[in-house]
C-alpha cells in the first residue's frame, strides 16, 4: 500500500473544515433548541430541529464531495449528534405540550442501550463509539418523522419506532465494540468489521499514522 503525501496528512490533521464546522453549528444550536423549549416556543424548538437535522445530512456529504474527511471529523459529528438528542429531548420534557410520561420503556431502552455503548467502548477502546453505520443514519430519518408527528399532533407511533429503531441501532454498536479489534469510526454495518478495506477513516488514519512515525 502506497503511503500518503504531505498534503493527505495535513488534510487528515486538520480541525478547520466545512464538515467540522457544521458539527459545531450543530453543537451550539441544540443549547439554543434547549433555551427555546424553557422561553415555550415550539415552533422555534421544531424549527432548530429541521435546522440541526439539515447541518447532519450535509456535513457528511461535503465532507465526502470536498474530500474533507478528518481524524477528529467523527469525533465531532458523534459529540454534536449526541448534544441534539440530549437537548431534543429536554425540549420535549420542558415544553407543557407534550407529554412522554407513557413513552419511558422507550426512551429507558433507547438511552440505556446508548449508555451501555459509550461504557463498553470506553472500558475496551477508551474513547466514545463513533460507527457512523448505515442504521445510525436511518435513526435520524425515523426521528425526524417522530419529531415532526409528535409537534403535528399526528400520531406518537413514529417517535416509538424511531425510539426502537435507536436501541437496535445501539445494540449493533455494542456488537461492533464486541467485533473490533480496535476504534472504528464510519463503518456501514457490524459485518465489514476487520474487515480490510472497508473503513475508510480508519484506513487513512492508519497510513497517516505510520507516515508520522517514519
């Protein structure tokens, strides 16, 4: 295998990207999602929501379209992603106009499974899961249906599959914590694992690292 040049190192290294820069958009905006919610503005709250939803579908394909990708860049996206659920859902418990009381076996496995994840890959890896895989991208499809159905008054069935749809997604995390031999990051599913090849991430980390060490 070929060792990458100077300008795929740095390009790798590098903090400052269009794709990062969302991520941190997104970041910051779930805080301003999470102020709305206390200030009782649904309709900004589910607004800030489509916005932070859009800012996660693009960071991945500009990253992809302006070869963009980053060793922190995972790292990121998974912190951000993390930070908007974390406040989508103190939203939902803040504002008077819902209720997810009858929702809790769904939102009890949907954040426990995710707190299993993070326990069992920071005890084998040291570092929080950031797969990426193809039912992590789904999930966000069935959340932003949820969401939408919940703030519409439609049906709240949506927001159960999404919530079922993220605890398997994590339960597939943990399988892949339980599979790798060491950190993964943009994997499409737990059966490319060690697999070669099939990482792209980890494989421009792994000849940009042994570059660094020559």
């Amino acid at each position: 295998m070929s060792e990458p040049d100077t300008d795929t190192i740095t390009r790798h290294n590098r903090w400052l990207t269009v794709p990062n820069t969302l991520s941190v958009i997104r970041f910051l905006g779930s805080w301003l999602m999470l102020w709305f919610a206390f200030r009782t503005q649904p309709n900004w709250v589910a607004g800030m929501f489509l916005f932070l939803t859009a800012t996660d579908w693009l960071d991945g394909k500009l990253a992809v379209l302006l070869d963009q990708r980053s060793k922190v860049g995972p790292r990121l996206d998974t912190i951000a992603d993390v930070t908007v659920y974390a406040c989508l859902l103190g939203a939902l418990l803040q504002l008077p106009h819902f209720s997810l009381r009858n929702e809790s076996p769904y939102l009890t496995a949907a954040i426990g499974s995710y707190a299993v994840s993070v326990l069992y890959s920071l005890y084998k890896f040291r570092c929080i899961p950031s797969y990426h895989t193809r039912a992590a991208k789904t999930c966000w499809l069935f959340i932003l249906v949820g969401v939408l159905s919940l703030f519409l008054q439609w049906s709240i069935w949506p927001l159960r599959i999404a919530l079922a749809a993220v605890t398997l997604t994590n339960v597939e995390a943990i399988l892949i914590t339980r599979l790798a031999k060491e950190p993964l990051s943009d994997i499409e599913h737990f059966g490319l694992v060690n697999k070669p090849g099939r990482n792209k991430t980890k494989a421009l980390r792994d000849q940009t690292d042994r570059s660094e060490r020559t």
